[in-house]
C-alpha cells in the first residue's frame, strides 16, 4: 500500500507486525484521542529494607531473569562515551541468550563492538532513533533478517507505553544513584546532564538495573529516576568513557559555509512574523543549527527582544542566554556538554524533562507543541521538503531521527539548514532516499545558495520577500546544485527492507531497502 | 612524457583530492590508482578526467595515485593540471 507520500509500505512485516501508512502529520492527532491502549506497568514489591544492591553487573542481570527473545533498552546520555550497552550484551551473550531484542533510545559509533551478535543471532531485532558507522553499514547491507525500527525521540515513548517495545530489562547508567536506585545524572565525575530518556524505561520495564560509578548516601538528589521503579543497583569503576561522555562547551563552528547558513537562517527567523517576545526556540548541536543560536542572541539584544523557553538538547551556548537573561528557561531532555549538566544541577530555571514530555504525540501535549522556531539539519532534502536524517549518500544507515519530526511537527516555523552539496553529493534531490520528516512541517529550507519556502507557507514566503531575503524556488535551487556538481549516479537496492522509519504517531512514513554491495 | 621528479597537490579535506604522481622505469606505462569517497556517483567521470587529462600531456611511465573526498570538476582538473607540471618541473610562479 501507498502512504500519503507515495512511499510503498508493506502491510504486513514478518517479526514487526501489521503496518498502517502514514496518512499525513496530524492525521492520527486531530481526532483528540488515540485507539492504541496504554498497556499497564509492571507491579513489583519489595520488602522494607530489603538491600537491591549487586556486586557485578552480571549478578543484577542474573537476578533480571534474562532469557531467549527477551527485550533489553538502554538511553543514550553518555552518548559516545557509553560502555554499558556492550558490557550487558557481552554478559547476556556468555549466558548464550539469543533472540534479544535491543531498544536503545539510540545507538553511536561505541557500539560497533555488538556486531558479531548481529550475525551470530544473538540480536535479532532493534528499535532505535538512529544508527551509525559499522552497525549503519552492515544493517543496510542486510545483517539482520528482520528489520530494524526507526522511531522518534518523542514516537519511542508512544511505543514502550502503547506496548509496541515491551521491555523485560532496562539498564540505566548514572553518574551517581543511591542504594535504592534514586539516580540521576547532573552530577559525578561521569556527568551527563539530563537522563531523560531513560525515565519511560523506568516506568515500564519488567527488571530495571541502575548502574553507577557514584554510589552516593541516600537519598541521592535530584530524583530524575526515582527508587520505585528501580530492582536492582549495581557500582561499577567506570559508567563509560568522561572525555566522550562531555566535555567543557560546545564551540560554535568556524566553517565560513555553515556561519553563512546560519546568518542566512537567523535573517530568515527575524523576518519571519514569529520573532517575537516570548518566543520558544529550539536548535540542534551541530555546525549551522548552533551557529544560528549565535546571531539569534545577537538580534535578540539588538531589538531588545526576550524569549519564553529553549527546549531540546541543551548546550552551553543555551545555558549562557538563559543567564544572559535572553530566555526564561530551558527544558533539558538531553544535555550536550559538562558545563550543561552544572547549571541543570544549580539553576531551577533550568529544568530536566522526561521524553514523554518533551515530544510524545500520545498526550495531552508535549513541549514541542509549544515551539515558535526550531532549526535542523538534514542529510538530504528534497523538492517538497521532506528530509531525510536517517540514510546518507553512500546508502548506509547513518544518522538519527531524534526529535527531528517531533520538533518539525511542532514548531510555527521549522527552519532547516544545511550546505547545497557536501562533498560533490547534491543535498536537494528531486526524491529524498528515505523520509523521516514530511515535508508539510518544514517551512523553509536554508543553504548558502539561498533560502526556499515551502509553498504551503504563502505568508511566510511573503514576509521573507519583503525583507529583500533572496528566495529561489526549490526546484530551480536543486537544477543550480546539479549543474554545479554533476548528477550522481544511482545507488542500487534490493527488494528486501531492512529498515522501517516510524513517524512519531506510529504510521510507516518511510522504509529502507537493502543497498546492493557495490563492487 | 615522463615526470621528472616525484610530486603531489590537493589535500584530504573534505570536497578536494589529492594526487600523488612518481616516475617509473622506462616502457612502464601507466600504473593509476584511484579510489573516491563517491565512487559510486562519480566514478565514471573522474576516471575519464583522470586519462582524457593524462592523454593530452602525453603521459607515460607514471604512478598515479588519486585520492578523492568529493571534488567537483574543476578542482580535479586543476589538482591533476598542478601534479603533472611539478612532477615534470614545469612549475611556474606560486606552483
């Protein structure tokens, strides 16, 4: 069957289930209820003072009644630093369970070392936002019979509460926990800031492991995980690697390519009609998104204009406007660097989300529903403004959804900026290889070459024209891009998928096909 | 022609090449090495580049060694254009 995008999706997928295409971004929303039940949490009891403290990581697992098909999640906080999801994979395998599924909120290069599970089928299934290097290649190629699930920060939420990611065991790292399993981490020698995303593994996994290099006495504050739902606590010397973990601030890029984007982009937001007092922003980590936050600031002092929230993955940079008095608050559902994880610790206006609340679609309304602007980026973006963050030239899998369509979906203006073309590849293309945003929640797109507006957006488009901002027409802009660089040629894919890219209301937006090894 | 001495131009970075050229014995004819991050895209012309160029300085008992990150045209050509003159000592000015 067809979904809305004329993408081809199954209707059925031999180890996922029955598919329902995507109908649109709000289709599923407008009716103001979902059909999809909120399965129950587990129910586990404890004795008073009964101690939950292992003294290996291998003992907690052994008491989390680990078995064949079993389902084991892990967050990704400590991002390229993390050491914890190949350990428990290491464990699991020397047990010879087999058949896992792996739910981590995402997966990075550090994980590399699981790929022999792949093939020796000791993994079988994965869900994750995204997928990188070795792990990236060897799923595009084919190593797993079924195929993986690509969901949205906020679309994983709706899959473990709805029942779609049944978790037997979660295993959360902290920088510091107590002995009932209070953790969080906003402080210790292994501060990662937010752990937001691990909060819905808590809440529903069978077992839940907390594992730190920090025991602290009890109770360990804040409670970003709290002892409820916690089984078992195990001390470990090391939770991961702190120079990969987070480092100092996050420098805004000195590429003259992606500064141009950014000034471009910031003209595009201040002309726009939503620059306004009490505006809520957001802006990815990378090259141009964080370079825009810079001229941000500056036209926000400049006209004197003071926002309401940052919301997203928080980085330095967000931490100095919100004590430059330039915003109110920041929502942190994920911090990017040391400095971050100080101010969550010390500022009360700097507050820690959970998932759930940052852009699950499945309720009363997440903070991304209340975003003004929001800025991304894209590895590819097509003539109707679909993006794709997931699939990248050479046809691995190598990016993540992240909050991207959560945010996209959200925002009054969804900004997105990237070069024209990266290394010769033409990043406008007449059909994106895989969707991961649709195209009717991104308003504008922003390369060096100029600035196109979505045609939905007619007001927009006019506000930005009148501002003498040089506006091209997508299709004119792509033809421009291809002369420059030559038309590539195409990459070669099989029949089989490998991949299926989840929208964030749980509709089949997109699916990845097996890339033919090239020769 | 044959080059004279061992010689290089371009870089690794992102969206340039590198060519490394070297002489070789007399009646060796031409040992090309070439691989690019886009290969799959652009294979086929930067090949073509690579020999049509090589074709009209007359180029023989050469090792070439091409390794590209995504340059366009004109970045290949003028790379390769600068490889060859240094290596046949032809270099002028900044060269």
């Amino acid at each position: 069957m067809l979904n809305s995008l004329g993408r081809e999706i199954p209707e059925y997928i031999e180890g996922i289930g029955k598919l329902e295409p995507f109908q649109g971004a709000l289709a599923k929303l407008r009716k103001g209820w979902m059909d999809e039940p909120t399965i129950p949490a587990p129910n586990r009891a404890y004795l008073p003072h009964q101690s939950k403290v292992c003294k290996s990581l291998e003992e907690a697992i052994i008491r989390s009644n680990p078995h064949n098909g079993m389902t084991v999640s892990f967050h990704h906080h400590l991002r390229n630093g993390d050491i914890l999801l190949v350990q428990t994979l290491n464990i699991l395998h020397n047990m010879g369970i087999r058949e896992i599924t792996l739910a981590s909120s995402s997966l990075n290069e550090c994980h590399d070392p699981i790929l022999p599970y792949l093939i020796d089928g000791t993994v079988t299934r994965i869900f994750s936002s995204g997928i990188r290097n070795q792990l990236g290649r060897a799923i595009a190629l084919g190593v797993l019979e079924t195929p993986v699930v690509i969901h949205s920060h906020g679309g994983r939420v709706r899959s473990i509460h709805t029942g779609k990611i049944k978790i037997d065991l979660a295993v959360i790292p902290a920088s510091a926990a107590d002995c009932e399993g209070n953790a969080t981490g906003s402080h210790g020698k292994s501060a990662f800031g937010s752990i937001g995303y691990a909060v819905i593994d808590a809440r529903y996994a069978k077992e839940v492991i907390v594992v730190t290099d920090n025991l602290v006495d009890y109770p360990c504050i804040p409670l970003s995980i709290s002892q409820n739902f916690i089984d078992h606590v195990v001390v470990v010397d090391s939770i991961g690697d702190a120079s990969k973990i987070a480092t100092g601030t996050t420098r805004i890029t000195k590429s003259p390519m992606d500064l141009r984007i950014a000034k471009l982009a910031a003209d595009v937001i201040e002309h726009s009609g939503f620059f306004l007092p009490g505006f809520a922003f957001q802006v990815g980590a990378g090259g141009a998104s964080l370079a825009v936050a810079k001229f941000i600031r500056e036209k926000m002092r400049d006209k004197g204009i003071k926002g309401s929230f940052m919301l997203g993955g928080i980085t330095s940079y967000c931490v100095d406007m919100l004590n430059d008095g330039l915003f109110e608050t920041l929502f942190d559902v994920q911090s990017f660097d040391a400095v971050v994880s100080n101010s969550l610790l010390n500022n009360r206006r700097h507050i820690e989300i959970p998932a759930a609340l940052y852009a699950n679609p499945f309720n009363c309304g997440c903070i991304t529903n209340k975003i003004d602007v929001v800025v991304l980026g894209a590895l590819e973006i097509d003539v109707d403004f679909n993006v794709n963050v997931i699939t990248g030239s050479e046809g691995y899998i190598r990016g993540a959804s992240g909050g991207h369509s959560d945010t996209a979906s959200g925002a009054k203006l969804t900004v997105v900026v990237c070069p024209s073309f990266r290394g010769r590849i033409p990043i406008i293309k007449k059909r994106v290889h895989t969707i991961v945003t649709p195209g009717e929640t991104v308003h504008v797109l922003v390369t060096e070459r100029g600035i196109c507006v979505n045609p939905l957006y007619k007001e927009l488009e006019e506000n930005l024209r009148r501002a003498g901002l040089n506006i091209k027409e997508i299709h004119d802009l792509e033809i421009e891009v291809d002369t420059i660089t030559g038309i590539p040629g195409p990459l070669e894919y099989t029949d089989k998928i490998v991949g299926i890219v989840e929208y964030r209301d749980g509709t089949i937006i997109d699916v990845i096909h097996q890339l033919k090894e090239r020769v | 022609m044959k080059p004279k001495i061992a010689a290089q131009s371009g870089t690794f970075e992102s969206s340039d090449v590198i060519f490394l050229i070297e002489p070789l014995p007399d009646n060796s004819g031409r040992k090309l090495e070439i691989s690019s991050t886009v290969m799959q895209q652009y294979g086929e012309s930067f090949n073509r580049i690579i020999v049509e160029m090589l074709d009209s300085w007359q180029m023989t008992d050469i090792h070439l060694i091409a390794k590209d990150k995504g340059a366009l045209e004109p970045t290949i050509k003028a790379r390769l254009e600068t490889a060859i003159k240094r290596s046949l000592e032809q270099q002028e000015g900044t060269l």
